[in-house]
C-alpha cells in the first residue's frame, strides 16, 4: 500500500513541486529544462496510472481514500481515487504530454509562464476526478478554469484576449449556475460530500425540499454543460480554441472540456442518475450537440474551428452514451473520452505542424499539402478514420461500445441516431481533408516542408497509438471483462 | 511433430500460427520488396514454417475444438479442425511452399514484387482460416478476404486495364453472394451456423435453394461455370505467378473443400437424386464448353485457363455423382489437378519470360533450347490428358466409374460427356505441346536466344513434375489413406482400376485424338493448327465465333441485364440524387448557415444560449417530473 500511498499524492504533489521549481531556479536554466520536466511529469502520470489500474485489478481494489492535510484521521478523506480517475488521468497524461511536445517548437515567448499554468492545470485536472465532495470539486475546477483563461490570452494577441473574455464571462454564468446548485443542496443537507446527498435528497416526500433538489440538478447540468462546451452552450468554445496557441487549444479541446465537464457531468449522474429526467436531459443535449457541432464544422474555414466544432459534436456522443445510465455506456463515455483524446490531439498536431511550417490555417487557402508533408497528412487521415469511426482504429470500437450502450439499455433509437450522425463527422472531416491536403498543391506552397522534431515525433506517435489501440482493443475488452467491469 | 502439435492445440495459438504467422510474413515479404534473394529466402522460410504446421496438423490425427474469444460482445470464432480441414491444410501449405518459391522467383526484379507477394501471403492466412472455422460466418469473413487479395492481385500492374479485375470481383462477388444466402437459409433450417452442428440436412423444400446457393458459392470460387469466365481474361493480363497460384492450385482447393463439405456432411445427396444429377449436369457442361474453348486457343495462358475451368469440371462430376467413389475421383483429381496445372501454368510462365510472348503461333520447336522445360511439359501433359500411369488417369478413371455407376437414367451421357473432355483435352495438349516443342526450331521476332537458366523457376517446376509420377505409382496413398475420411468407402479404390474395359476405351479415346491429331497436322501443316478442323468444321464455326465474342459468357449477360435495368434505375435514380445532391445539402448548409449566424460572436448571445440551454433542462425535468 506504500506504494499506492505516495503515487497518487505524487500525482498531486509532483506539479506543485515543478511549479515551485520553475520558479526558483534560475531563467535560464529553467527555459531550458522545464518543458522537458513537464514532459517527464507527464510520462510519469501516464505510466503510474497504467500501473494502478492492473494493480487494482489484481487485488481486487474498487478504491483508495487519502487526505492530504491530516493523515492519521481515518474519517477525513478527501480524495478517493477509483480505476476510472485512473484511466482519465492517463488520458490527461497523454494530452498533456502531446501538449508540451507541441510548446517545444511553438512556444517562444512565456515558455516560464507556460510551465507554470500548465502544472496549476494539471493539479487541477487531477484535483477534479480524485475529489470526493462537490464542494473540492468545484475548487479544482476553478483552478482548471481560470489557468485556461490566463493561458489563452497570455500571448497578448487581440484575437486571444477576445476569446479568452469571452470564455470568461460564459464561463462565469456556468459557474454562478453550478454554484448556485450546490447552494440549493447545502441548504438542505450541510454537506457535499458524495456520499452523503444523492439518494436521501430525492427520496423525500417533501415536496419543496424535492423542488430544491430539482432545481439543484438542472443548475449542475448546466454548469457543467457549459465546461463541456455541450449545445446550446458552447458558444464561447470555437471562439476560445482558435484564438489560443496550438499548444494551449490541444490542452482545451483535448482534455479539459472532458474533465471540467464531461466528469461533472459522469458525477451527476452518479449522484442523481436515478432520476429519470437526467437521462433524458443528457439524451437531448448529447444528440443536439452531436449533430449541430457537426453541420456547424462543415461551414468552417479555419482548421483549428473545424476542430473545436468537432468537439462540441463529439462531447456530443459522450453525453450520449452517459445518457444509457449504465456502466457499460460510461466504459464507453471512457473509451471514447481516449479515443478523442488521442485523435483531437493529432488533428491539432497537425494545425501546428502547417501553422509552423505554412504560416495559414484558413483551409481555402491550403491544398496539395499530401505530397510536401507526409507524415503530417497520413497521420491526419488516420485521425479523420478514427473519428468517422471506421474499424479498426480505436475511435470505431468507443463508438460501436456506444452504440452497444445506448442498445442494450433500450435506447434503440438513440442508438440509430447515434450510428446516423457519423455520417455528418465523415461530411466535415471530408471536407477538411480534401482541402488541405489532397488536390492541387495551393500557390506559394512550394516550399513547405514536413514538420520539425518533435511535432512530427508527436504525430507519428499518435497515429501508432490510435492504430495500436484500435487492434489491441478486442483484448482491453476482453481485460475490463475478466475485471468485471462490464 | 507432437511438440508442434502441442502447441497449436489451443484455438488462440492455432490462429496466431496459421493465420497471423502468415501476415507476420506478408509484411516481412512487402518490406523485402525488390530485394529479390531475401524475398525469396523469405518465402522459403515462411513456406517451410507453414508446412511444417500443416504436416503437424494433419499426421497427429486428432482434432482441435476451441472457441476463440475476439471480444465481449460474442464475436467468438469456432475452431474446428478435423482430419478433413487439416488435410486441407497441409495440403495448401505443401502446394504452397513449392509454388510460394516459384512465384518469388518469377517476378525477380519486377516493381510490384512486394507487394504481389504480400497479397499472397494474406491469401495463404485467409484459405488457412476459411479451412479452420467451425462457423460459416467467420469462414464466409476469410472466403472474402479472398477475394479481397485476389482483386488486389489482378489490379497490381494493370491499374489502366482493369476490366479483367473488375469482372473478376463482379463474378467472385456474386459467388460470394450465394454463398452468404446459402449459409442464411442453411443455418435457418439448420438451426445452427456451425457447420459441426449442422448435419445430413434434406435438400427439400427451402434446403433446396440453401443447397444450390452454397455449392455455387464453393464450386463458383473454383472456376465452375457460370462462374468461370473471368479466368480466361485474367490469363491475358495478370501475371503467371498469379495464375499458377489463385486458379491453379489455391481456390480449387478451398472451392472443392467446401464443395465436399457441403454434399457429404451438411446435406445428405442420395446418388441418383435430383441434386446429385443438378450438380452432375453442371459438372459436365462446365467440362465440355470449356474444354472446346481451350481447344481453339492458340496462347498458352489462355488455353490453360480453359482447362483449369474444365478440369474443375471433371471434379464436380465426381462429386456430384455422391458415390464415395465419385468423392475420392473428385479429391483425387482436384489433388493432381493442383499439382499439373500449376506445374503447367509456371512453365508458361516461364516461357514468358523467356521469349516474351506465350502465343503459340510465334515460337515452336523449342525442345533443344529448352529440354528440361520440354520434358516437364510432356509429364504434366500426360498426365492432365489422362495417360495410363500418370496421376491424372487414376483421377479421371476413378471419375468414370462414379459417371457410370451413378443410380440415374443419365449416366451413360454423363460418361459419354467425360470421354468427350478427355478426347478434346487430350487433342489440345498434343497441339500444344507438339506446337511449342517438336519441328523446326522457331523463336519470337525480338528475341534472339532463348535458354532455360534460372534455378528457382525450374525447380518448382520439376518438383511438381516429380509429382504427377509420383501420385500415378502411389496412387493409393492419396486414394485410400488421405481421402478415405471423406469418401467414407470400405472398399479399396486405389490401385490400378478394375475394370479393364473402360481403361480399353479411354487409351481408344486417346489413340483417337492421336489420330485426329495427325490428321489435323496433314491437312494443315502445323500442329499448333492442328485443330483448326474441328474449330472452322460447319455449326461448329458459328458458335465458335459467337463464343469467342462473349456471347455465352454469363458476366456479359449479367451487363445486358444491368443495363436494362439500369435504365429503369436511372429515372429513380434520378429522382433519389436530387433529394441527395440538392435538397439533404441544401437543408444543412441552410441550417449550418443559420446557426452559423447566430454565432457571430456577441456575447450577449452567447449568455442567451446558456440560458436557453438552462430553460429547456429545466422543461425536460419538469415534464417529466410533474
């Protein structure tokens, strides 16, 4: 147990320590260093979490409660963190990581602050899924919120400042929402912690205490929809990952509107998911967005808009498959939060590398890229695969666990709808692919050359982990079910 | 060999052994690519490991049943393999370490080489599965894997003329079709999809049209009509590496193990039964027209790919007539019919490479340039015409007796109809043989010398050869030992056969085509003319020419009919690509216009939206609720 003792309070401990350092020590030395310690932070969290995760498998642990302020005090734990904390923390180990190999080459300026916000972010993305009360986890989140507001504006652009504003004041209506949530339940229990409100709130007679509790659960979603960047909340998403630097939109498409968001949203319906209603609400605001956020990617001109539309579409599908209710649909919410990891991640890859090399991301103005870049445009197709959710890469086999999902707990016809709006992800993606790198090559483009060091690394790697998943998946299948996950 | 065994008896090592191992190798070969001695070093080691496993397979003697788990959701495959399906397998696996070399070697320095040999080494996992699976699904998965690779193989260095691919796709496709509608109505009125499940099923009723779906499915991917016609054209332009491999030697194997199958264990055909003649009539037609296409060709790819077709013919009669020695004829025949006719397609192979052309009509008189090749040809050409001694004779005979003693009204027409084939067959053989080697010494225009260097090309061939001597004096090893768990006969059907009379009247038919043969020579002067009466004799001329102009061919009157109903098709057509191409576009570029309008941007909007989206949980949770 020592082992599992100090690994989840280094995954909390280890950013703050680099934070501190990066500070401490000299300018030079820590622009130098920091953004490879980042990376190895990273690796760590990814390599630790695997570890955990086949060791609670194979002693049979659910979970693991610590504090971080009075050990000792059996009754006072704050963090719990369960297998699947474990797999979304590798999830943020991956992107973060992809993050820092893109900063590498994108970032010049600010390199000191990028290193701090990214491990404040970090703390928080891990503060969020290991916190056990509502109340630390609004905390965590706020950490999460604010770092991303600073990170998208700290290059001083016009364009990053407005999106980073209005990020800001959208995402402050989603908090005032959320909080004002937690209000209403602390009103009537006195505690937020998970364990405590929940069932009891809804079992209630009392009719106006059950409105409260209402109130509270619409308020939540809302909040947290308004993280996930979930239609009709998601204005403010586009604007805020275009306008960010490449390394920066990675981290926000890629992750955080997951963590901030999407786990929100899985503890609501941990807490409330007896509610009929919740479902329903997830249903109608995962199959709305799916479908919007996609016929909005097909109007974009911008690669990294393109991008952020397909989020909104593909927080879409996660929504929908927490919507079954079932285990089976949040081990596919899971996968599919991997999966998009890994594909959103390549596809700003791929932004970085033709911003880097080319200079433009308008797609009208790009074409013909295939025969000058490579690796880049592969690497793009496969993602594109992956996202349309063609077997076998590993976006096919989260989709399918979806779809399985929504079947299995009745949803039929949710299930139809989810199959169907694949067809609108192949339509933008298509549309994406063509311009930039088939065709003609585009006036001026002559020269363009593959991307550099470690943006090709990255790309090349993504693209094996998406191929790789997607054949070794049958097998993590086959895992979870001996586990007696699903 | 029990060590080996061992190792491949659980279903998750045999897959990985049988199926993976041989896509390890397709990307070892593809990466090897152009470097010519370690592909073919490669492809040696592969064809020993693989026959290694197959001869392990099937001398162990003893089954392995295992349910392979693929993932959570019941996608399991069934392994089963038998003394049957093991014989498959090793027997795939020894045709294909001999003609894996040769093809190596055949395509030294071309510029698809890699890949050409990756494509067949996916094709060796996909039969070593379809041979494998318990359940027709997954079989039915590694049968159209098949057909993937083989429509990759044809499209390789033909990426302009790829008609020959496409028609090749086109008739395998539907093959596959029936196929798949025959294990939907077998496994309906089976009640299983496993075919260890499913057994003695009457052909009645609905089982009719699973038991004709499912044997043209099996009997379509070995060349039977109607299937066939797409054989001859891929000999014109693929390469002979191909041909030797895919109609030689691997689909027949994987078309007729079905084919038995299907007759012998999943339904129960009486001799003399309305099935048993259907698949008999379908066996003799398919021999007889081929067999008088072949006999007017004047290239070799061509008039070999006729008798590949033909020869698949002779199998269907044998198996058709559902007498355990009709099935040992068949499996028999189909076991020489590997060996001489991929023997006899890598020496047009070579040839082609040699001179450069395979018309017959440009080279002739080659046996003191090319004796070994000469030498081999006779022995394969002997024994496909069915001389006393070679292999061939033993198959064919075997098939005679089963035509004859077949309990229907039909079975001296069925004879009648064999003796026809092998007079034609015999006919063609002698013009292609005397043709290309006795005379004057003659050589293509461009070509100035001609020799027969180059090892690994002839090796395979001489193997094979070897073979055809080999199988005629030990017939009985093949006839008794290996397919009596098929044939199920008590009785000893190797050996030379009993009757003497019908040996009397095959040497008759074949001291007749002998005859004709010189005749043909006298009047024309040539041999390879040598059967120029028969093609320009009156009737016969006609339908020559009508066949030669693809009249009978079935993929042309598939086009006719597609054609027809296409235009019918074009009108709706029509009407459905508008709601496509117009108003479904339209409709969501509008929509995308809209709401990319109302993203413009403010932030009042933006607020607006959240509060929207609050208002309608809100409604979602109280109409619900209330």
């Amino acid at each position: 147990m020592n082992m599992l003792n100090l690994t989840v309070h280094a995954m909390l401990a280890l950013p703050l320590v680099v934070l501190a350092a990066n500070n401490l020590l000299a300018k030079q030395t820590a622009r130098k260093i920091a953004l490879y310690v980042c990376a190895a932070v990273a690796f760590f969290q990814i390599a630790s979490s695997v570890t955990l995760f086949v060791m609670y498998t194979r002693y049979g642990i659910t979970h693991y409660d610590f504090n971080i302020f009075d050990p000792g005090q059996v009754s006072a734990d704050y963090f719990s963190v369960n297998r699947l904390d474990l797999f979304l923390m590798v999830c943020i180990g991956i992107v973060v990581f992809v993050s820092v190999m893109l900063a590498l080459e994108t970032i010049k300026d600010h390199k000191r602050s990028y290193v701090n916000l990214l491990m404040c972010l970090l703390l928080g993305m891990n503060g969020m899924v290991m916190a056990t009360d509502l109340f630390s986890l609004y905390v965590f989140l706020e950490i999460v919120g604010i770092t991303s507001f600073v990170m998208i504006a700290m290059f001083r652009s016009k364009v990053g400042l407005e999106g980073s504003f209005k990020y800001l004041v959208v995402s402050s209506l989603g908090i005032v929402l959320l909080l004002s949530g937690l209000a209403l339940i602390f009103m009537q229990t006195g505690t937020l912690d998970f364990k405590a409100i929940g069932e009891s709130l809804l079992d209630t007679q009392d009719s106006s205490r059950r409105a409260l509790t209402y109130s509270a659960v619409v308020l939540m979603i809302s909040g947290f929809a308004v993280k996930a960047g979930a239609v009709p909340f998601h204005s403010w998403l586009p604007d805020a990952h275009q306008s960010a630097d490449t390394a920066v939109s990675v981290l926000l498409s890629g992750i955080v509107i997951k963590i901030a968001g999407i786990y929100g949203l899985i503890v609501v319906l941990d807490l409330f998911g007896s509610l009929e209603a919740v479902r329903i609400i997830y249903q109608v605001i995962g199959l709305v967005s799916t479908i919007t956020g996609a016929v909005l990617a097909a109007r974009q001109h911008h690669f990294k808009r393109i991008a952020a539309y397909s989020s909104v579409s593909q927080m879409g599908y996660i929504i929908l498959a927490l919507s079954s209710g079932t285990t089976l649909g949040v081990v596919g919410a899971a996968a599919h939060i991997f999966s998009h990891a890994i594909f959103k991640s390549t596809l700003f890859s791929n932004a970085a590398a033709i911003h880097e090399e080319v200079g433009v991301l308008d797609v009208t103005k790009l074409g013909g890229l295939e025969k000058k870049m490579p690796i880049t445009a592969f690497s793009s197709v496969i993602a594109f695969l992956s996202t349309a959710g063609v077997p076998p890469f590993c976006g096919f086999w989260s989709k399918l666990l979806i779809v399985i999902a929504l079947w299995k707990s009745g949803d039929t016809v949710w299930a139809g709808a989810a199959l169907a709006a694949s067809i609108f992800t192949a339509v933008y993606f298509l549309r994406l692919q063509r311009k930039v790198f088939f065709g003609k090559l585009a006036d001026g483009m002559q020269d363009v050359r593959e991307a550099k060091n470690s943006i090709g690394f990255i790309e090349a790697a993504l693209t094996a982990v998406t191929v790789g998943a997607g054949l070794l998946f049958p097998f993590a299948l086959q895992y979870l079910q001996t586990a007696g996950i699903i | 060999m029990n060590a080996v065994f061992e190792l491949l008896s659980t279903g998750h090592n045999l897959l990985l052994f049988t199926v993976g191992l041989p896509v390890i190798f397709a990307f070892a070969v593809w990466a090897a690519g152009k470097k010519d001695i370690l592909r073919t070093a490669v492809t040696a080691v592969a064809g020993i490991v693989n026959l290694i496993f197959g001869c392990a397979l099937y001398f162990a003697k003893a089954e392995i049943a295992d349910t392979v788990k693929m993932t959570g959701f019941g996608l399991d495959i069934d392994i089963l393999t038998d003394e049957f399906s093991a014989l498959f397998i090793f027997l795939t696996a020894a045709a294909f370490s001999v003609i894996g070399i040769y093809c190596s070697a055949w395509l030294n320095s071309k510029k698809y080489a890699g890949l050409f040999m990756f494509y067949l080494f996916i094709s060796l996992a996909m039969i070593n599965g379809a041979f494998m699976c318990d359940s027709l699904g997954a079989m039915l998965f590694f049968w159209e894997g098949l057909l993937c690779t083989l429509f990759g193989m044809l499209l390789i260095n033909n990426r302009e003329n790829y008609k020959s691919a496409v028609k090749a796709l086109t008739l395998s496709g539907i093959a596959d079709l029936l196929m798949m509608l025959g294990i939907i109505i077998t496994a309906y009125i089976g009640g299983s999809s496993n075919m260890s499940g499913l057994s003695g099923l009457e052909v009645k009723g609905a089982g009719i049209a699973g038991f004709a779906c499912l044997m043209l499915g099996a009997l379509g991917k070995s060349g039977c009509m109607p299937f066939h016609s797409w054989i001859p054209e891929a000999a014109g332009s693929a390469p002979a590496a191909f041909m030797a491999a895919f109609p030689g030697a691997l689909e027949k194997l994987l078309g007729i193990y079905l084919g038995v199958r299907v007759m012998t264990q999943i339904y129960s055909v009486e001799s003399g039964s309305a099935a048993s003649i259907a698949v008999m009539t379908l066996g003799a037609v398919t021999l007889v027209c081929a067999v008088a296409m072949a006999l007017i060709q004047k290239d070799m790819k061509k008039l070999l790919s006729y008798h590949a077709v033909s020869q698949v013919g002779y199998m269907v009669l044998g198996l058709g007539s559902a007498l355990p020695v009709g099935i040992a004829g068949a499996l028999f025949h189909m076991l020489n019919n590997v060996i001489y006719k991929s023997a006899l397609f890598m020496i047009a192979g070579f040839m082609e490479k040699k001179l450069g052309t395979t018309d017959l009509r440009s080279f002739s008189g080659l046996f003191k340039k090319m004796p070994v090749t000469a030498v081999c040809f006779t022995v394969c050409g002997f024994s496909i015409a069915g001389v006393p001694g070679f292999n061939g004779f033993f198959s064919k005979e075997l098939i005679f007796d089963a035509a004859l003693e077949s309990h229907c009204k039909l079975n001296y027409l069925f004879y009648a109809l064999a003796l026809v084939g092998a007079f034609m067959t015999a006919v063609s053989f002698l013009k292609m043989g005397r043709g290309a080697f006795s005379g004057k010494e003659q050589l293509p225009e461009k070509v100035k010398t001609a020799d027969e260097k180059g090892l690994l090309l002839k090796l395979p061939i001489i193997v094979m050869s070897a073979l055809c001597v080999v199988f005629g004096i030990f017939n009985s090893v093949a006839v008794d030992g290996w397919f009596a768990c098929a044939t199920g006969a008590e009785e000893k059907l190797g050996g030379w056969p009993h009757s003497a009379l019908l040996v009397i009247i095959s040497v008759c038919v074949l001291l007749l085509a002998l005859a004709d043969h010189i005749y043909g020579c006298k009047k024309t002067g040539k041999p390879i003319n040598a059967a120029d009466h028969i093609h320009y004799a009156p009737v016969l001329k006609q339908i020559y020419s009508a066949a030669e102009k693809g009249r009978f061919d079935p993929y042309n009157w598939i086009n006719g009919i597609a054609q027809g109903f296409s235009f019918v098709c074009v009108k709706i057509e029509q009407g459905v690509s508008f709601v496509y191409d117009r108003a479904i576009p339209g409709i969501v570029k509008k929509t995308g216009d809209m709401l990319h309008r109302s993203d413009n941007g403010s932030l009042s909007r933006y607020l607006a939206g959240v509060l929207l989206g609050v208002a309608v949980a809100a409604v979602i949770l109280l109409s619900k609720v209330l």
